[in-house]
C-alpha cells in the first residue's frame, strides 16, 4: 500500500481516481511514498528516504527542491496544460482591466456611496478620468508559446488583435494562423501594445522585463505577468511605472513593492483558482502518480525522461542511475542468472531511467549484484 502525502488542499475528484486497492492519502502523513502538492514549499522539507515521488498539480516546479530529489532518486512530476484555459481566462480579463481601467473605476464608484440622488450625475460627470482603449487593432506579444500562451495567442486573434510572439524551443510547423513568431526578443519588444508572459522562471529568465528591457518597448506599453513573479524586476517595473513609460502592470503575483501603486492590478494567483482547473490538475497528477509507482513508467517528468515498457514479465526492476548505464545492468542482470524479456531506458540531463522486465525471481542478492556507484535507486515492481 503507497501512502501519498497531500500538501495544500487536493481535489477529493482528483483524489478519487487513485485505486484505494494500492493507495491511501492523507494530509498527515511523516513517512509518505509520494507527495501531491501545489503552492507548498518544499525547500525546507526533509525528504523521507522512502519517498518515490512528487507531483506538482500545476505546471511550474519552484516551490520543489529538484536537484535534491535527482539525487535522491524521487521523481518529480508537474501537470502541463491542465490548468491552461483558467490561466488563459485571466490573462484576457487582464486585457481589459489594463485598457478600460475597470478597477479603478470600480473603487471611484464605490466611494460615491451615500450621495443618493446626486450619483447619476457624479458618474457622468467622474467617468471621463477612466477612458481606455479598445483592444481590437491592437498589437499583442506572446512570450512563451507553450499550453497557456497557445491559447492566449489564439483567444486574442479571435478578438482581433495582432499577435506577434517569441518561443525559440516552438515548433514553427505547429504555430497558429496568423500569429507571428520572431526570433529574437529585440524584435517582439517594439511592436506591442500589450505584452504577455508565459515562461518559466529560471536564472536566463528572471528579470526578463527589466530597465532594459523596458527601455526597448512601446511607450503606454501594458504588460501581463501570469507565469512568476520574478519574471519582472520590481524597481524597474514601479519606475516604468511612476514615469509613464508602462501604462500598466497586472500581475498574479503581487509584492509588497506593488501594492496600491496606482499603476498595478495586483490578483491574488487565481490564475488557477478555478474547480475545473483544480480538478484537471490534480486527476492529471494521480495518474501520473499511479503510473509511475505501479509500472515505473514516467510521464511529464521534469527531472526523469519519458519512459515506457508495456509489461511483459511476472518481475519489473526500476533503476534509476547517472549517466547511460542500461547495457551494464543488463549485463548484471545475465551475470545473476536473471533472464530479461523486456527492457526500455531513456536519458535526461544525463541521469537514466530503465526498466527491466523477467519472468525469473528478483532477490535481494539480485539488487545488490547491480548496484553500482553509478545507481541511484532501485526498486522492484
């Protein structure tokens, strides 16, 4: 029986497609096979030495110790795409939140509270301080075309934008009509009115709206932050800001530096915050889950490649090693006068992942005959 540790709320539909025959959950959990987690940092968290795996139910990985799960040999898992039309959703809203002024106009409205009869007459007169433009005609730039900046781009051709975007790992072939990819950042940053981030975080990317960056774009320029914070440094978006250079800035990922500055529409991370969308992520991430711990077979890892072997043997050894060391194994395996009848192996960032599959018993001296230096985890399915 695999105990799978929840952190933050899960689910319960999400939850209910684990089989309750091989698995039970729980939120209290100190000795877990398997964690489910979402916003939860696990930075600080000691990994339990039994601890297989971790699914994200959510695309980005941050808040997860990747390298020290590598090490240890722990799977980590995310949910790409499951969460893309609630995030998409937002980012349109953001469009015309950043255009039309809608929130501050809404908070003005507000304070016209008690007037009684003379409010008519204070909006018509007030209106005029909340005049924005139309998005339609406008120029909108996409950077990062995966699941949710798809659809962005598309939802935006649909309400008659331009859409110009910058992906350099996107397939041309795959590129919707009339969206216009470029190859460079230089080329996009000119041309929008609004422009949209959809990349994840890492050291090339933090930052990426910075002085400079900022400096190369539209004057009025509107932008949408909905994939991390830190994309965009906050001392140079508030001065864009408090200049006139920026608009606008809407963010689901709001600091302290942002907060009632006039200039910001700060949300509080409900990119995701949808039923459907907790939903998707969390059965897309019980499936992963479940596939991994009872076939080993590995999807939408980020720190293991994809991996599968139909079973074809009463016994499956899962090994996990650094670099390629399928042949050596296998080799190990025919030494113990083990007969394999099926193997698959695959490479990432050069740590390997292989299965081995036979219809011969697997014994303890058996694992101890193939492990090497090189071996980071072995287990027995």
């Amino acid at each position: 029986m695999f105990q799978v540790l929840t952190l933050n709320k899960i689910s319960k539909t999400g939850l209910s497609h684990f089989d309750p025959a091989f698995f039970t959950c729980a939120d209290d959990l100190s000795s877990p096979d398997a964690v489910i987690v979402r916003s939860a940092s696990m930075h600080e968290m000691e990994l339990p030495e039994n601890l297989l795996a971790i699914a994200r139910a959510g695309a980005g990985t941050n808040n997860i110790p990747i390298d020290r799960c590598t090490e240890q040999g722990v799977a980590v898992f995310n949910t790409p795409g499951a969460n893309a039309n609630a995030v998409k959703e937002l980012v349109i809203c953001a469009l015309f939140l950043t255009s039309r002024k809608i929130v501050e106009g809404a908070r003005w409205v507000e304070g016209l509270k008690g007037e009684g009869e003379n409010v008519s007459a204070k909006v018509e007169k007030g209106k005029g301080q909340f005049v924005g433009p139309e998005i339609l005609g406008k120029t909108l730039g996409v950077i990062g075309l995966g699941a949710i900046g798809l659809l962005v781009a598309e939802s935006a051709k649909a309400l008659g934008m331009r859409v110009v975007a910058y992906d350099p790992f996107f397939n041309r072939e795959r590129l919707p009509q009339n969206v216009e990819l470029y190859d460079t950042l230089d080329e996009v940053f000119p041309l929008c009115d609004y422009l949209t981030l959809h990349l994840p975080l890492n050291d090339a990317t933090r930052g990426l709206v910075g002085k400079d960056s900022i400096a190369r774009m539209k004057d009025g320029v509107r932008i949408l932050n909905f994939a991390r914070g830190p994309l965009v440094d906050d001392e140079s978006i508030i001065a864009a800001l408090d200049e006139g250079k920026v608009s606008a800035y809407a963010t689901d990922f709001p600091t302290d530096a942002q907060l009632c500055h006039p200039g910001v529409i700060a949300i509080p991370h409900l990119g995701a915050s949808t039923p459907e969308s907790e939903e998707n992520c969390a059965v897309m991430a019980v499936e992963e889950l479940s596939e991994y711990l009872l076939s080993g077979n590995v999807h939408n890892s980020v720190n293991l490649p994809e991996l599968r072997l139909e079973r074809q043997g009463k016994a499956r050894i899962s090994v996990i090693t650094r670099g390629e060391c399928a042949a050596s194994i296998g080799a190990a395996l025919a030494g113990a006068g083990v007969n394999v009848t099926a193997s698959a192996s695959a490479v990432k960032k050069g740590v390997s992942c292989c299965l081995f599959d036979t219809d011969d018993e697997v014994t303890d001296d058996v694992i101890e005959k193939i492990k090497s230096d090189s071996v980071i985890a072995i287990r027995i399915i």
